[in-house]
C-alpha cells in the first residue's frame, strides 16, 4: 500500500489528518480529502455488503462521489485496503466485547450444568473457556521417542535437550 493510502487507514478522521503533514500544499491537502471521502464510501459500501471486486469497478470507473475520473486498479487497490484496515479497527474494539459476552454466557452454563450434576457439560464449557481465555496449550509438553537398536538395546528420548535435567 502506497503511504497516501496509509494514513486514510486510520480509525478516526483527526488520526488520519494529523498523519499527513502541515507543510504538505494546499492542492495535495484537497486531493487528500478527496481521496478520504472516497475511502469512507468505500468503506460504506464494505459495511453495506458490496463485493470488493464491485467496489474496484465503481473506484476505476469514477463513480463515487468527488471523483471526477476514475483511478487506476492499483490506486483503487490501495483505497480498497484502507477501507477494509479501517474495518479491522472496528473489528478489534467489538471483539473485546464479544468475548466478554461470551465469558459470561460460558459461566451461566458452567454453574447450571454444576447445579444439574451434568459434569459432561460442565467440562465442555470449562474447556472452552480455556480455548477463549487463550490458556489452551495444544502442544504436548514432551515429545517421547523410543528406537530399537539392532542389537537389541532400547534407546527412549524424552525430548529434552543435552543440557537439560
């Protein structure tokens, strides 16, 4: 992504503006705007449910609002992507909140299932709040090999390194 369409990525239109600096002129400050505008329609349209490749076409064919040409596919590209980074900062700030949601949700059913003597449930809802909280560790914690020799000799590794007791 070029860095024009690197500071319209930005979650809140001070944030956006102040990325781009004082000094630059008056003309690239109105082209910058405008490429801004553009970008929250897209980023609409996004939300709306349009397809990307519809979004693309109606950005190389000029007809969002304040355009008075259409760009090229790779500048439209790069609009495209900071629409969907803005979404990516919407999605951040909305997950806390669901995953909160759902901690509470998982306790309701952990104590009903604890109160029902249903310990199937209860393990269930224990493990995936583990899964949720991150607390999960899939990987096994030694990995256990054992080789035969020719010779008849047994040889186990426990998967530690030399140095480790």
């Amino acid at each position: 992504m070029s860095n024009f369409a690197k500071s319209h990525s930005l979650p809140t239109f001070q944030e956006r503006k102040a990325a781009i600096s004082k000094k630059t002129n008056l003309s690239l400050r109105r082209k910058w705007l405008t490429a801004d505008h553009i970008v929250d329609q897209c980023y609409c349209d996004l939300c709306n449910g349009v397809a990307k490749s519809d979004i693309i076409l109606k950005l190389t064919q000029g007809l969002y609002d304040g355009q008075k040409r259409g760009i090229g596919e790779r500048t439209a590209f790069d609009y495209l992507s900071a629409a969907m980074d803005r979404l990516h900062y919407d999605f951040e700030g909305q997950m806390e909140d669901l995953r909160a949601d759902l901690y509470g949700k998982l306790l309701t059913v952990y104590n009903d299932a604890m109160q029902d003597g249903d310990r199937y449930s209860a393990i269930g809802a224990l493990s995936t709040m583990i899964k949720l909280t991150g607390a999960a560790n899939d990987k096994p914690q030694t990995n256990i090999q054992i080789n035969s020799d020719k010779e008849g000799g047994v040889t186990v590794n426990f998967g530690f390194k030399s140095d480790e007791k």
